[in-house]
C-alpha cells in the first residue's frame, strides 16, 4: 500500500499546519470596509486622547478658590461670562468672582480648574448672569485632563487584531481613514465524490446533495477569507493531479472535501507519492474524521477534509480556521482548551478521542457543556448549533454526566440554559 | 423642565423597545446569500437521510447468516459480484455465498443485510474474485439506515434561526437552493454634536472625530442590518425634526448618538414634546450612558444613545443589538444574563448599577469575568477588546475579587486566560 498512516494527535497535526505559514501581504483599505479584516502593523494614538482639558457633564467651569465655604443654604455666587459648547473654544478667562457655562465634551476654559455641574446650582435650567455654587469643589475635579484616557504614541490596535466594532471606534477616533490590513486569503474549494449532486438538483437514487462546499464557503468568509470554487476533481489521478496544480495557482491553500478514506477512489491519498508533494499528515487522532490529510503541494497547503459532513465541519474549525487566522497575521491562532462540567452522560468507548459538538451553559457560576449526541458522524440536524467540541477521551468508557471534559469552543456561546 | 426624567432599569427598558416590535417581510435569496440571514420560516427534511440505506465504511455487503462461525483462522469465503462506488446503483443482489465490494456512502445492494469492513478481511487491498470474512456479523449491522439520522418532513431549521455554516449545510442537504429569510433592516444613524469631525479630517481645538457612527455602523451590520447614514442633525429644531422625519421614511428604525444629556443643545429632548411622539424611556439605571433615550415617531422607533463612545457602545450592545435581532425574527432576543466570579476587585461605588466591559475566561470549569477597568466612560484603548458586560450593582461599595457578578455577554469570548 502506497499510503501509509501513522496517526498524530490533533495537536501535532495543528503545529504541523501552522509551523511553515507566514502572513500575507498588507494592503490599505478604507475604514468603511475594514470591519472583519485583520490589521496589518500595530497602530499608535496620533494624539493625546482627550485631546484637550474638558468638562464630563454639562455645569460651570470655576476656579475651586472661589467655591470655599459653599453650602445649599449660603451659595457663592459667580458672574457667568459665556457659554462654551461642545466644540466650541472658550473667549473668556475665568478670573476670580466668574464663572463660563460648559456643555459636556467642551474645552475647559483659561483659569478654570474646576467644574460643578448644574443640578449642584440654583436655578439650574435658566440661563442667568449669575449662578449660585451650592458646594465647594477641589482643584481638578470634574475635569478630563488631556492625555487621561490615551497619550500620543500608545498603541491602541496590534497588529494580527481581528478589526470588530469597537476597534473601529479606536481608528476613527485617531483618524485612520485609511487602515493597513492584511490581504485576505484566497481559499480553493474541491469537492470529491461521484455521489454529490448541486444543490439546486433533483435527488437521485444513490446520491446526496453537496453540502460541504456551501457549509466550508460560509466557514472560510466567518474566518476572514475569501471562498473559490474549483469545482469537482476528475476521476482520472492525472487529470486530477493538473486539475489541482492549475487551483493551486490562483489560491493561497486549498481545501478538498471527501476522498481522504482507504477505498478505491481516493485521488488524495495517490497523490501523496508526488515528487511535488510533501506530506504533513494523514491520520489524526480523533472521531470523526481520522483520516484528515494534510500536505504541501510545492509551497501551498492543501487540507484533505473527510466528506463526511460532521467529520468535515470539524476538520474545518479545528484545522482550516486556525491556518486562515494565521495568513492573517493572527499570531494567536490555534484552539483554546477550556474545562467544563459535561451535563450528560456519554458511555459510548472509543479507540480515539471523540470530539463531540457541543453547547455550552452556565450554572452557579460553573461551566457546563452540553452534548449534542451526534454519535453517528455524519449526522447534520444539530450543524448549526454547534458552539464547541468537547473530548471524549481514548478508551475508557465514555465520560458521565458531573465530570470535567476538555472543551474546543469555536463559536459565540447562546448560553441558553438547556438543563 | 419639558423633559422630565423617569429611570427605569435596563430589563424594562428593553420590555418597552420589544414590545411592539413585530418581524420584517420575508424574501427569498440564493443559498449563497443567505450566510448570517435569518430564517423566516421553519423549514422541513425534504427526504429522508440518508435517503437510502448506505454503507458508513468501506467493505463488502453480505449476508449476516453467511458468516456464522467466521473466524480469523477459519474466514468464510464469499464471491464477490461487483464493486458499488458511492453515487452508484447496484446491479447484483446479495445471494447466499455472495458479497459486493461497497464504498463509504455507496448504497447497499438488495440481499445483503450488514457491512464488514476491509480491514476484517483476508487481503484487504486487493480486488479478487473472492472475499475471506474473519468474523460473523449481526443482522443489520454496519448500515446507515434511511431515515436514521433525520426522517422526511422534520423541521430541521427554525424561523428566527440566524444562518450559520452548519445551517448552511442543513439547507444544501435538503435543496434549498431558496432561502426564505427575513428582510434585513434597515437602519438610520445620525450623529449628533458640532464638535465632531470626520475621520478624514484634521483634529481642531475643541473638536473630535466622529468615532460613533463607524462604530455603529459595523455593529448594525453585525447585528444583520443595513447602516443607512443620515448625516447630522441641524441645530434648530424645526429643521432637525423635519430631518428626522424624512430620515425615518426611508428606514426602519434610526439610532442617533449624542444630545441626549441634559445640555442646552440637546434636540431630542426637546422633540419629547411633538404630538407625533411616544416617549419610551429617558432614563435608565444604569452607568454610563444613563440618559439613553428611546421613542416612537409615529410608528417607528428611534433610539437616542449617548455620545460618549463607551456608553453608546454599551447602549447599542445593549438596546439595538436585541431590537434588530426581534425585527428579523428571533423570537429569543433579548439580554442572556450569566453568573460568573470577578477575577479583580472594582471598588468604587456608584448610585446606579455600573455596566464594566470585560473578558470572560475559564479556570477549573469556573467562569471568571475580568473586568476592563473602564471606569471612565469614554476610555476607547479597551473597547475592541470586550467581550461581555459585568454589573456593579449599585450602592454597596464594588465588588471584591472572588465575588459572583451577574454578566451580560455579547461577542464571542476569546477564552485567553488572563490570571
């Protein structure tokens, strides 16, 4: 047999993936279409955040001097000079015995140290030419100094951050109008499989629709990058073998789906005796999905899914999204191991670790998941509400309901409470 | 005063904004449209699956009673009548003494009743005329069984659902090539406050960029809307009410940031008083962004955050993001609340329940919250980086690390452990 399998764990088999990759070129594009990209430089403050002293509420700016001794009954009382929006820049300067009106977000006005927001003075609706400080204030308070939140030069946004809402309000705030990111990469769709049908197909005796190709374009876009359809791969290893070269030219890594297993029909595993191919694996420690290959093709990734489409959604989020995240500059990428109580029983034994789909919940302040006995791989009804995989370990018999599981989450929790 | 504050708390506030929200018309798009669409309607199994019985390995199909008393030592031997490949149609039926070759997925050819795979069998790589069975098999076993895993007619999508990759897969399988999905929302975003800039524009004494409407931009789009910009609002109010209202015409909720503190500018307040307006709320316990406002004009609703950006992050994550989940359909949309322990101590006190951005992370299958120390409203550095809200209750004075704190989450937590 030309294609021997030595089996590694799902760790090593990452490691390998991720062990050659470096990210893809930068390239700017306009903050209005960098939501979801990946930044390609660490970005620093181009100014001091405030940008200048401002007032946090709507009230009076004074000098703090002039507030001793103020009380409800005995207010000081301070000749007002001006208004000051926000936006605004103050004219006057408050000297002793005056006071400016300020709006929050405006500019603190010269002499000022201090500012008493109006429901701490009489009359605090009106607008007068005299207010009434009910309180004495320290030098300093209610003031945002200059530089408090930010100093020039921090770094507000790493390089390799997925650039989400709140990372965008960081780049407008310093006037990144234009946003250096990293290019998205390109990923080659094959699928295998003379049993596939399109979608939009009539079923036929023998067949079954092709899910994994819309199920991995919509995997490949949540992980940043860009879905190509290559279509099917000939039956004939020749053909086949050109078909690939010619995808491989046009993508950066390419991702086949089914035609990983031991029968007769398994282009991949014939293309493993290539003197252009450099295996990095063909059998990994887990159900489903044992057989996931891995190799390069010259200098370019091709990750052989199982066809199977549990054992290919897996194969995705454990493999394909951590290669994804790392093109892009993600030098974080890879699976976060958490712990959780498992809150039901599964006593089925397995010679490889199971990677069960799975929800996670919390009660009392512990994590629990919640399995979605999937037990037979390829069952698809419980696809989309997978949040995590949690390991049933090797052997032994099973795991029960109460005690801790290793737990892979790879989506948003609902944290429904499914108890 | 015309605008008299009533605070309300933050569930209630919601209660208001859901209540009389109904779902948005359905349309139909392409499967390849439908990622992060939301399902308007159940959608059943169209077939069976597996649609036929099939093989889940690659080995032979044979009769159960032809390998009784099969052994490693002693095989029994069977001839072999042709090889089905997955997407074939066997030609032979299954006699006694016979058996055919059949492939992961392949359908099993009438007579035969179990599976025995390669690897249980004399010269498993080879393709003979003859096949040696090393050990007996059970009636029905080793086959996927039609209808095992999803039966014909089965709901095996829910309206409000939003479409993820393994929903995807879901669809594909049973031939949606048409999805039937709620219409996206559309949603209009003023900006208010003459101190902003663009985030092309060079900073000015006194001024700020813009950082709110990008950010809500992409937190709408996140969410499944449509961002509509609408520019800013005028300061005279005749002419700001009348922008509002030809905004709303085109759009199916609007969200304004800014103007809606106590100041002298502030435009929504004073649109409280138009006959054409519902007031909701004006109030809401809650730090920061306490004014937060919401009302309908005439039908439809506007939601008046804080300009701050902190609070009106805060205020979209927390009010906009369920109102346009409702609008598409999702009937669960609303604050998931969860308990976790605070991983720092925050001790300042504060008169209403403080709302702390935070990280979520796991140690000994407890969940921690780490909170972003974001005591000042505003401080942007942090906001690209939560992951959940952590609730000060108010009064009291914080909370100590070790304490259990309730959480709203609302992105995916990046589960890094940062003890």
């Amino acid at each position: 047999m030309h294609f021997q399998r030595q089996t590694i764990s799902v760790e090593e088999a990452l490691r390998r993936l991720l062990a050659g990759l470096t990210p893809l070129q930068e390239e700017q594009v306009g903050i209005g279409e960098a939501h979801g990209r990946t930044l390609a430089r660490d970005l620093a403050a181009t100014c001091d955040m405030p940008p200048f002293d401002r007032s946090p509420l709507d009230g009076f700016a004074v000098r703090a001097a002039d507030t001793a001794g103020a009380t409800p009954d005995r207010p000081v009382r301070l000749r007002v000079l001006e208004t000051v929006g926000a936006g605004q820049i103050p004219r006057q300067t408050v000297t002793a015995g005056t006071a400016v009106r300020i709006m929050t977000g405006a500019m603190m006005p010269p002499g000022a140290d201090a500012v008493i927001m109006f429901e701490q003075t009489e009359q605090p609706g009106e607008l007068l030419e005299w207010v009434g400080v009910k309180r004495p204030l320290r030098p300093g308070e209610n003031i945002s100094r200059r530089g408090e939140e930010i100093a020039a030069g921090t770094c507000v946004a790493q390089a390799g951050t997925r650039i989400n809402a709140g990372t965008l309000a960081v780049l407008a705030t310093f006037g990144y109008a234009q946003v250096p990111v990293v290019r998205r990469p390109r990923v080659g769709l094959i699928s295998t499989g003379t049993e596939l049908l399109d979608v939009d197909q009539p079923l036929e005796p023998g067949k079954i629709r092709n899910s994994n190709a819309v199920m991995l374009s919509a995997l490949i876009a949540e992980a940043g990058g860009i879905p190509v359809l290559c279509g099917r791969l000939p039956d004939d290893l020749a053909l086949a073998k050109r078909h690939m070269a010619k995808c491989l030219e046009e993508v950066d890594l390419l991702v086949t789906s089914g035609g990983v297993s031991v029968g007769d029909f398994d282009v991949m595993a014939a293309l493993a005796d290539d003197p252009d191919v450099t295996l990095l694996f063909n059998r990994v420690a887990m159900r489903p999905g044992g057989p996931t290959t891995a190799l390069l093709y010259r200098d370019k990734l091709v990750c052989a899914l199982s066809g199977n489409p549990g054992a290919c959604f897996l194969g995705a989020e454990l493999f394909v999204r951590p290669v994804l995240r790392r093109l892009q500059g993600d030098r974080e990428a890879g699976l976060r191991r958490i712990r959780a109580t498992l809150a039901e029983t599964y006593d089925k034994p397995c010679p490889y670790p199971r990677y069960l789909r799975g929800r996670l919940t919390e009660r009392e302040g512990k994590l629990y998941v919640v399995p979605d006995h999937n037990d037979k791989a390829g069952n698809l009804a419980t696809l989309g509400k997978s949040e995590c995989f949690l390991i049933i370990p090797a052997g032994g018999r099973g795991k029960q309901a109460g005690e801790t599981v290793d737990v892979i989450p790879h989506a948003a929790p609902d944290w429904r409470d499914e108890a």
